[in-house]
C-alpha cells in the first residue's frame, strides 16, 4: 500500500498571549501550514518537482526544514553535539536534492520528532538566554524562534505553489 502524508489541525494562533506564547504559536502554525501542504500527497508526490525550472519539492522543504529546525534550536542554541541531517561539505544542499519518494513516510516522521525534540530543548529556557555562532555572533532564543517563523514564512509560500501545481489545492 502507497504512503500519504495524513491530514493535521493546525493549531490556532494566539490573539492576545505572552511573548513566548506568541513566538510558539506562530512557530506551531507555521509548522502545521507545512505539513497541512502535504497531506493526502503520495511520496511520489511530495518528491515531484513542479514548478520547472526550480528543483523544488514539498518532501525538499520538508527534509530542509528537518535540517533547520535541528541546526538553529539543538546544535546552535542548545549545544548539542549531534549528527547534521541530509547536508554535508560536498553535498550542502542534499537536503532539497537526495530525495527517495519511498522515504516519505519516513522524513515525515523525522520532521515531526525534530520539531518535539527541538520544542523540547527551548522549554524552560528563557527568551534572552544567548549562546555563540561559529561565526563569531552572539544571538538570544528569541532571535532563533523569529529566525525560525521567517522561514517558515518564506517556505510556505513556495510550498502553496508547489502544492497548487500538482493538484490544484489552494488555501493557506
């Protein structure tokens, strides 16, 4: 039997909340909105390049936004030594290219743990709590969560016109 992404409820954005209510809630609905893109979609489906002469597919973002998520909230901020996903020195954009539509189903799940796993690092902490870059710059949660709901942000849109070109499905 044929894998498809299964359909979610997105959570609601707060109206009116805390800070780091409002941050987690755009963080939440951003995440739901992607997944909510691929569901009732076939691995096949997720990996189909369809907006030409772009390589980008839904299953890309979501393996993209795996690595992101993993990168900005568990190695850089919380200081976890773990293993990069998908991306390597010689292959920095294996995330979008080394797609296998029988991983779907897979990756679907990686992204979903990531997303726990990462929560999970940032609860407790606070939003000015700052930490390094390899780079030399000295940033705060707050600046990963508003880093993180801009990419989101960006990818979603590219998501609502991949996802429109396979099957016609709009909405946000």
């Amino acid at each position: 039997m044929t894998w498809t992404a299964p359909r979610i409820e997105r959570r609601d954005i707060p109206a009116a909340a805390s800070e780091r209510a409002m941050l987690q809630g755009w963080l939440d609905f951003h995440r739901g909105t992607l997944l909510s893109k691929c569901a009732g979609l076939t691995g096949e489906q997720l990996a189909r390049a369809t907006t030409p002469p772009s390589p980008l597919t839904l299953l890309g973002l979501v393996r993209h936004l795996t690595y992101v998520e993993r990168v900005w909230f568990r190695q850089r901020f919380a200081g976890e030594r773990i293993d990069r996903l998908y991306c390597t020195d010689d292959a920095p954009d294996a995330d979008f290219d080394d797609l296998d539509p029988a991983r779907a189903e897979a990756e679907h799940a990686a992204f979903r743990a990531e997303i726990a796993a990462c929560d999970a690092v940032a609860a407790g902490r606070g939003l000015d709590e700052t930490f390094t870059t390899a780079s030399g710059r000295t940033l705060n949660l707050r600046w990963v969560y508003v880093h993180m709901i801009e990419e989101y942000a960006r990818h979603n849109g590219h998501a609502d016109l991949l996802r429109e070109a396979l099957d016609g499905e709009t909405g946000d």
